[in-house]
C-alpha cells in the first residue's frame, strides 16, 4: 500500500469513470432525442433502463461475467457502469428537453425554424443546466460504483477495498475510500461549479 | 383590395368534438382584423391554422391566394409575423439577437441584421445601445411585448398573427402598447389578425372585428358597426363596456 500505488489505483478508477461516463453521455444523447419525439417509446424505455437501475450493482457484474467479448476484466466493469451511469443522463436529457416552455417552443416553430435548428438553438441550451446536473449526478454514483468494479477483476480503486477486507485491514480499506470519497467531493464541485455558470 | 388570407369552410375536430364549424373569412390587404370570442370559443386555433400549428380537419386556408398545405411550412412561417403573450422570446438569447433572429435564419448579411435590429429597436422605444444586449428577464412584461413585436417584424412579413399578445400586461401597460400598437400598424401598413377576448382592444385596434361563439362566427363587421351589433354573444360583450369608456374607446379605434 505505497503511495504511488494509491496513485496509479486512483488514476485508474479515474479512467474507469471517465470512460462509463463518457460512453453513456455519447449514448444518451442521440437516444434522448428520439425518446422526447416519441412519447410510447419513451415510457417503454425510462421504465427498462428504470429497472437496470435497481438491481444491484454486483449483480449486474455478476451477470456481465459470463456474456462473450467481457469476462472478467475492466470491459465488464465499464459496460456495467455504463448501465448505471445511463438513467440519471438519459432522464435528465429528456427532462430538459422536454422542460423547455411550450409558448418559447411554440414561437421557434411559428418563426420557421427547422427542427434541427429548434434542437441546437432552442432545446439544448436550455435544457443545458439540466442535461449538467445529469452528468453531474451520473458522475458522482458512478465513482462509487466503479469500488466495486475491483471484485471482478475491473481495478481502481475497489482493489484496496476488496483487499482490506479479505485481510480484516482497516487501514487498507480507507486507502481506497478516502482518495473515492474526495474524487466524488471534488466531481460534485467541479461539476456544481460549471453547472451555476450556466444556468445563472 | 387583395385579399391575403381567406379561411374556407374551415372545420376543426379533437377528440370526436368539433370545435370550429365551417368558418369562412377573409382578411385584406392592410386592414386588422380582431378575433372576437370567450376561451374556448376557438379564436386561437383558428389563428393557428394560418402559420400551420393547427391543420383544419375540414375547408381550407389560404394565404396569398394559395392554399397553406401548398406552402413550405417553413417559408410559409417566416412571411408571417407572430406575437404571443409575454412575446416568446428566447430566454438564453439577447433582445438584439431576438429580434435579428428570422433575418438571421434568411440568411442576411450581418450588417444588413444589425441596421434592421436597431431600426425596430428605436420604433419600438427600446434604444439598440441600452437595450439590445440585455437577456428577457432583464425587461419589464411591456418592453418583452415590444421585443416580441419587433421580433415578429423583422423580416419585413406582409402579415402580423398576435395571439391575445397584451392580454399579461397590467392594465395602464397594456393601454400604452395599444395605442403604440396602433401607430406602428399604420406606420409599418402590416395587415394583421389578432385573438382577443377584451372588446375594448378589439375596438380600439380593430379595424373589423369578427366575432366567435363556440365555434361559429356570429358578427363579422367593420369597429363602428360592431357596436351597433345586437346578436346575443356581442350584446354580452358589449355590456362589458361601460358607459362613457364606450364612446372613449371608439374614438382611439
């Protein structure tokens, strides 16, 4: 439990979130915007990634393990973050989106503004604050989460975690959650910040 | 004089209920037509359908002599100028880029949106220098009004659609916006139709007034005959007026 292997571990729980993440974001989006275009389709959607959502995380890993191309490893942890990290963007998105004031809509279509134009200029800067608060959120859980990424093999910071455990090793154990608990802290912050830039 | 939209026969059902029933109008060349009715009476779908937010189930519109399902949508909206309450403005966006935001679309030069922006800016008493740079939230519901108008105006559209646009205003305010309302037109020569369910408005900026019962139109005549109207919906309107305000109120029309 050296410090430069604190180091190494937080940078690769790092990478892991940032990875789920971004993945889910680039997901999300395009998703997003179908979903606020179809109202049946999106019921039926919210309500499935809903469901992903409350099975426990170390099921879904579990349940990852044995699919072809994942196995044990940092893929398997990446999709499963993944799928945790979806719902709050993907909801957030549609929320935003769809949040938008009717009469604003209204005017954008009435002034002849193409629907690809009401997307970029209208829907999105003003779902912004809400589509940031969804990562934000996503972001934070996930660096949670992705603990538990190290009981199948996917590292970062669970390692310590997982190892402290097996070796009833308290000081262990807080080598993992501490350097998590303060990288949550300062997404949230960071995240916080940019988010009452633009929403002012 | 040409007639710019025409309604023909035109039907509209939601949900197995019709709600306009076989509204034939005409709208000419520079007058202001006033749309006339309680909520619910139907004014506003009506008004809708000329811009295409609404599709007639039944009849046809038309708008400089072709039917509106011949139009693009898209260039069909930007020769219409439309005004709702509050103005819908973009929140996120400057009161000059409001405003410059149908040249914008139409693809004018910069400088040529600029001089437009600032021109419509001075007629609407809002100074470009003070006002353009300030977001919506920083106006007064009056001076939204104004940016909504000159924001309806600015690509020059031969007709004005407002949607019971100084209905949210507080009662000396919305009184100033519509005697300015009044100049513009005649100063801008636009033709416009406008929903309102305040007779004195319709008086005063009207030049006919078309009157909506549930769905049928019941008067359809020029402001000063109006009055003189005695069918059971315009008598319920006009007693609205009290005397004196009356006589006031057709005089500004």
């Amino acid at each position: 439990m050296l410090p430069a292997e604190i180091v190494r571990l937080s940078a690769e729980h790092l990478w892991l979130v940032a990875i789920a993440v971004f993945a889910a974001v680039v997901i999300a989006a395009p998703s997003a915007v179908i979903l606020t275009r179809r109202a049946r389709l999106r019921r039926w959607t919210l309500g499935v990634v809903n469901v992903v959502q409350t099975v426990p995380s170390l099921a879904v890993f579990g349940f990852l393990l044995p699919l072809p191309f994942l196995g044990v490893g940092k893929s398997t942890a990446i999709v499963a973050l993944i799928l945790y990290a979806l719902l709050p963007i993907l909801r957030n998105m549609v929320v935003g989106i769809l949040g938008v004031d009717a009469g604003i809509r209204e005017s954008a279509v009435a002034m002849g503004m193409t629907g690809r134009q009401i997307l970029w200029g209208v829907e999105l800067p003003l779902a912004f604050p809400t589509i940031l608060a969804g990562i934000r959120i996503a972001t934070v859980t996930t660096i949670g989460t992705a603990t538990i990424a190290a009981a199948i093999g996917g590292g970062g910071l669970g390692t310590f975690v997982f190892r402290g455990i097996a070796m009833a090793d308290t000081k262990t154990i807080l080598a993992g959650a501490v350097p998590a608990a303060l990288m949550a802290i300062a997404a949230d912050e960071a995240l916080g910040w940019i988010e009452r830039r633009f929403s002012s | 004089m040409a007639v710019l939209v025409e309604f023909r026969g035109v039907t509209y059902q939601i949900g197995g209920r019709e709600i306009l029933h076989g509204i034939d109008l005409c709208v000419e060349e520079s007058e202001t037509v006033a749309l006339l009715g309680r909520s619910g009476s139907g004014k506003t779908t009506l008004l809708k359908m000329v811009n295409r937010l609404v599709e007639p189930t039944g009849g046809e519109v038309r708008f400089e002599g072709k039917p509106v399902t011949d139009w693009d949508p898209i260039r069909l909206r930007r020769r219409i100028g439309y005004v709702i309450q509050e103005g819908g403005l973009f929140p996120h966006a400057t009161v000059a880029e409001n405003v410059g935001l149908v040249p914008k679309l139409e693809g004018w030069p910069k400088e040529r949106i600029r001089a437009r922006t600032m021109e419509l800016l001075d007629a609407m008493g809002l100074p470009a220098p003070v006002y353009g740079s300030r977001h919506p939230r920083q106006l007064s519901g009056g001076e939204k009004q104004r940016v909504g108008i000159a924001r309806a105006l600015a690509a020059d559209p031969p007709l004005l659609l407002l949607d019971e646009p100084f209905a949210a205003l507080d009662p000396v305010t919305r009184f100033e916006m519509q005697q300015r309302f009044a100049r513009l037109r005649r100063s801008f020569g636009k033709t416009a139709l406008f929903v309102t369910h305040d007779i004195r408005e319709a008086l005063m900026l009207g030049t006919r007034i078309a009157l909506l019962k549930e769905g049928r139109l019941e008067v359809v005549a020029p402001a000063d005959e109006f009055v003189q109207a005695r069918t059971p919906e315009a008598t319920a309107f006009l007693a609205t007026l009290g005397e004196g305000t009356l006589d006031e109120s057709h005089a500004a029309g």
